[in-house]
C-alpha cells in the first residue's frame, strides 16, 4: 500500500507549540516552524553529505550515550544524552557535551520520568552538512495525558550539537500510552534528502525538515499508510537500502521492529519477534511483506554484496499458557539482495543463530537474552559488515545477569562464528568486575571513531552499581575489537547525574 501525501503544517515559535489539526485518520506529529532567535551556525560546504552520525562535520563519527534514568533539575528519571566527539585519537571523555529538558534552548522543562534519551537516531535532516540528533523520550507525560510521548531534534553545527532552535514533535492530539517516539530511524524513503521515521504504539509516519534563512527550521510529517493488528506491537525500527531499487543507493527501506501475540479464544498463547518490510521509493514506503524476527535489530552489508542486511534479535519469545521463555533468544539474518529482504522461505531468515549454534561459552539458558542488544559494521576493515550481539542476562558462573557480549564476522556468505571473540567483564584488561544484575551489552555500538576502517566496539551495563550504569570502548584492531587498552566512563566521569541514571541504556544507531 502507498504512503498517503497528506501532510499538515503548524507554526510554533520558541515560547511553545501550537497543535494543529491531523492530515487523514493517522495522529501526525504537528509540522513546525521554529524561530530561532540565534544566527544559525555556519554551513558545511555545499558538495558534502554529513555521515549520518557526524554532528560537526569533521568527518570522524561521534557516540551518543544515554542515560534515561538521570536526576535532571531534581527531577528524577528525567534522563539526558551525552555525546563523545570522535577524532583521529578516537573517542574521548574530555571532548563531549551534554543534553537534557533543561538544557538551554531545548523547549519545554524536565519532568520525571521523561526518559530523554530512551531512544535516539541520527542523520543530516536539514541538509546543512551536519548530522543532527532525534531524542526521543516516549514514557513523557504531555499535561495529564500519561505516556503520550514526544521526542526533539538537536542541530548539527561547526562546533557539534547545539539546542539553539530545537525542535519539540509531538502527536497533535496526545493519547494516553501513545509512547510517541519509541521508535527512530533516519534514511532518504523517498528517494532525496534525508527524513526522519518515526513510531508510536498505533501510527508510523516520516518527517522532512527545511533550514531557513532566519536559522528555523519547517517540518513537514507525512503518515505511512499501513496499519497492524491489534496483535502486533511496535519496539523499534532499523533502515537501509536493503534492495538497491535503482542501483544509485539513494532510496532507503524501513524495518519496523515488534513482536506478535498468537490468541486462542481472546487469550494471549505465545509472544515472539516479528518485524515489518516496508520498501522505499518515490512514492515512499510501501508494505513489503513481515520478517520472523525483532523486536530488536540493526543494518549493514555483512556479504559486502552492495545492498544493506539485518540482523535481529529475538530475546524474550514467550509461552504464556506454560509461563516461561521458549528460549535464551535467537537472533536471525535477512541478506539484502535484488528482491529486497527475502529469506529462503519468504519470511524465514537467511541464517537464525542461537548462543549453542554460534559456539558460545554456556548455553542457551532460559532468560539469558541473547540477541538483546545488536550493532553492524566493519571491525577488521575486509570490507565485511560484522555483529556484535549482547546477551545482557547472561549468567557467568555463580553470578546472575552480569552479561556478555559476542563479535561475529561478515563473510560472502553472511555471519559467521568462525574467529567468535568474546567480552565481559571477566575479560583480561577490561576494567571491572563481573557483578549480579551488571547487565553488561545491555546497548551496543559499532562505530569507526577514528576513521582507520576498524570500528571500535562501545557496551554498555545499565545495570552497573545498581543501575547507575556505565559503558566501555574497546578498540578497533586489524583483528578486530580488543579487551587491551579498552576503558570505561559513566555518568560520573562526564560531570553527569550518576545515581541510578541507568547511564548507557540507549547507544544511538
């Protein structure tokens, strides 16, 4: 089914947002013009495309970490998002920067339990040639309407990330447990310019925004015309050119991550992961058929074969009638290919990998959450996109849920366990200690920091000393990430709220 090209516009300025009505029966984020009162920073040469996570356009990758639970204002759970700058040495403590509700520039106050930051994504939205950052915040209560949710789009500049003239989105009529925003992903679906996508518990819609002279910014939604059942439930979105429509790599595809209940008689039997294909194109996205597999996932080209795959884990499959996990989770591939993302079976995977099968120390334990946590990208430099996946509920020896965290390498023939490396804190040269309820690669990211083709690995424990949370890098080697000479940071370290920040729960895509 096509996208519907209903959109609907609405002015705002910087003191608050003026709803407007809904464009067809879908809730529409409001469109919006900001007015900004600063001069906008100085544009990055017309010829360049930021890289999607490179926020002051030096061309080295920066990393987002957040920390939902963080005491903001005195207000706890309010949560902020710190940012790591990369360079040629790498990603640092010392050049970063820091954002929140109170934050400002940022509109709006921090409320508890807001959550910013409890998702994230990334990309040049306005076409500057800077990436900006989307921060979603989906448990924040909008007036009395509890969990409505909403999210804020921070601008990319010279010298990094700026709250001038941010964006607040919004549905325009909030609903309770709407959890705006519990999904984010950027990606060019309609073939020019890159777009937000953005999910909510009932709608999915895109966003295109324009940079004007006076520095604000107009933002234009559009509802994706297609529905799920009931029975489906919405956790995230992961996107990529998955089928390389028209070999110029500039139309990108959108997988909506879930899970799906199966009912006997209006009671739940079993819940397990289930994502949606949706193709892009000129028309933008259009239904391209469900994928065993989710609720969690991530994109890149693992067989170096010219279109983007996915990888997604499915950590907490569920028997309701036997009230236990069906397994420690799974996690499957969908190669890309001309077609698009076709297993062999059409929504069979391409590969499903189990803790057993990819020869991992352990095994399939109930609850470990295996495939809870997924990242893509090169960490050798072959030219193979490789995973990372987390199982943060992992036990290791007495200890429950300290969690560890497996590399797989990208071949021609997709994942595989050959060269399977390892991390917890148990590893030799990692600092710190394994701990009951760590949840150690609770979040994961593969990002090239320093731009020499060998991405270094950050993990996350949100659960560290009791859910203040921390993260940990470890370097990219020509054999891959490395336990020596890996280092770890946390609230703490970067002069933010620690107590209970659960610091490193979201690392943005």
């Amino acid at each position: 089914m096509r996208s519907t090209r209903s959109t609907t516009r609405t002015s705002v300025t910087r003191r608050g947002l003026l709803s407007g009505p809904a464009a067809a029966t879908v809730l529409l984020t409001i469109g919006a013009t900001i007015t900004a009162t600063a001069a906008p920073a100085p544009a990055a040469p017309a010829a360049a495309q930021a890289a999607h996570d490179d926020f002051n356009g030096d061309g080295y990758p920066d990393a987002v970490i957040s920390a939902p639970g963080g005491t903001v204002s005195a207000q706890k759970g309010a949560g902020y998002v710190a940012v790591l700058y990369g360079s040629a040495s790498g990603l640092s403590s010392t050049r970063r920067a820091t954002f929140s509700m109170s934050t400002p520039g940022v509109p709006g106050l921090a409320q508890t339990d807001d959550g910013f930051g409890r998702t994230t994504a990334s990309g040049d939205l306005d076409g500057d040639g800077y990436a900006d950052l989307v921060v979603g915040m989906p448990g924040k209560d909008i007036g009395t309407t509890v969990d409505a949710g909403a999210a804020v789009v921070l601008w990319g500049s010279a010298n990094g990330l700026r709250a001038t003239g941010a964006v607040t989105l919004q549905d325009s009529t909030p609903t309770a447990r709407g959890r705006f925003g519990l999904g984010l992903a950027t990606g060019r679906f309609h073939g020019s310019g890159t777009e937000l996508a953005l999910v909510s518990s009932k709608a999915l819609q895109t966003y295109v925004f324009e940079a004007g002279a006076d520095g604000g910014h107009t933002v234009r939604a559009t509802p994706v015309n297609w529905r799920w059942s009931e029975d489906f439930t919405p956790t995230g979105l992961t996107s990529g050119d998955y089928d390389n429509y028209d070999n110029s790599g500039n139309d990108d595809d959108l997988v909506l991550l879930g899970t799906f209940t199966t009912t006997e008689s209006l009671n739940p039997v079993e819940t397990f992961g289930q994502a949606r294909y949706l193709r892009g194109g000129s028309e933008g996205l259009t239904d391209g058929g469900s994928l065993r597999g989710g609720p969690v996932g991530a994109t890149g080209d693992i067989n170096d074969d010219g279109y983007a795959d996915v990888v997604m884990g499915s950590p907490t499959d569920w028997h309701e009638q036997i009230e236990a996990f069906l397994d420690g989770g799974t996690v499957d591939v969908f190669l890309g290919g001309p077609s698009g993302l076709r297993g062999p079976e059409g929504s069979d995977a391409d590969q499903h990998f189990t803790q057993t099968t990819i020869g991992a120390s352990g095994d399939d334990k109930t609850g470990d959450r295996f495939g809870g946590a997924v990242t893509v990208a090169d960490v050798d430099g072959d030219g193979y996109a490789d995973a990372a996946l987390g199982a943060p509920a992992n036990d290791i020896n007495t200890l429950t849920d300290p969690g560890t965290v497996w590399v797989m390498r990208g071949s021609a023939g997709g994942l595989t366990p050959r060269g399977l490396a390892s991390f917890s804190q148990s590893t030799p040269s990692v600092p710190g200690d394994n701990e009951n309820g760590d949840w150690f690669g609770g979040a994961l990211r593969l990002i090239d920091a320093n731009k020499d083709g060998k991405a270094e690995l950050i993990a996350s424990a949100p659960g560290e000393d009791t859910n203040d949370g921390a993260a940990w890098v470890f370097p990219g080697t020509a054999n891959g990430p490395a336990a020596t000479g890996s280092w770890s940071f946390n609230g703490a370290t970067l002069s933010a709220p620690s107590p209970d920040a659960r610091f490193g729960e979201t690392l943005a895509p």
